[in-house]
C-alpha cells in the first residue's frame, strides 16, 4: 500500500473528505479510504488532483518528502505505456524481470506498455519504488527520471 500524503494534502487546501469527493464524484468514504491507504485511489484520480491543486505525484504518494510545483499537464495511457517501456529498457530488464520484482503478472504489465489499459496507482508505486523513478517522468510531468 501507498504511504501517501493524500489526507495532509487536502487539510492543507482547507478541504474536508466530502468536498474532496464531490469534486471527485465519490463518497467521503471513498475518500477517506484513500487517506488510510485502505484502497489506492484510480491513477486518473490521482492525476486529475495533482493537476488541479500543483502538487507533484511523487509528493502525494509518499515518494518524495517535500512537494515539487510542475504545473499543468496531460497524460495518457499510450504516453505512460512508451514511458515504462524506455525505462524498462534503459534498466536492460526484460518484462518479466519488472513483473517478478514488482509482483505484477506479466500480461498485465505488457498491457500497461502498450497503453492498452492504464497502469493501476499501486502498481506504477511498486515500480517506482523498486527503480527509484519518479512517478511525474512516467506520467510525463518532468523530466527528471530518478526520484531523488
């Protein structure tokens, strides 16, 4: 699970669980289970709260200890698929290699490459987590690979 810093976010935007999932389209639940990391919140989610208040993906998620301001930007599928596979060749990893060590089944992973379906919040943690990468390069907020 994420070790996020989604709730201080949100206090710190003077915003309660509810207002948080109105803009969402959730339940203050919902919300509330992101914070505790009792479940990930959907990488479009993530994506869309980064990009409406500046923080940095590396920041909510945990990855990093202070937040880094990279304003605006869009993402997609395709985009983060051609970002996990440069990296995973720059590593000179097979997929399989990156699934084992990041507990993805293969398949899955493959699909994340060819933008078939989007990279779960969990999964792309794992890895950059694993690879010291940050999150905001895949996604394509930065370019700045490493995390630190």
């Amino acid at each position: 699970m994420l070790d996020n810093n989604l709730r201080f976010c949100r206090e710190e935007l003077g915003m309660t669980q509810k207002e948080l999932g109105y803009i969402f389209g959730v339940s203050d639940t919902a919300v509330r289970s992101w914070e505790s990391s009792r479940e990930n919140i959907p990488l479009e989610k993530l994506m869309r709260f980064c990009n409406l208040y500046d923080f940095s993906l590396d920041y909510v998620v945990g990855l990093r200890r202070s937040n880094i301001s990279y304003g605006k930007f869009e993402s997609d599928k395709f985009k983060i698929g051609k970002r996990l596979k440069e990296i995973r060749t720059e590593l000179k990893i097979t997929q399989e290699k990156l699934s084992d060590d990041c507990k993805i089944a293969q398949t899955t992973y493959s699909d994340y490459e060819r933008g078939r379906t989007l990279i779960t919040t969990n999964n792309l943690y794992y890895i950059c987590k694993t690879y010291n990468i940050s999150m905001d390069y895949i996604v394509g907020r930065c370019e700045k690979r490493k995390i630190n």
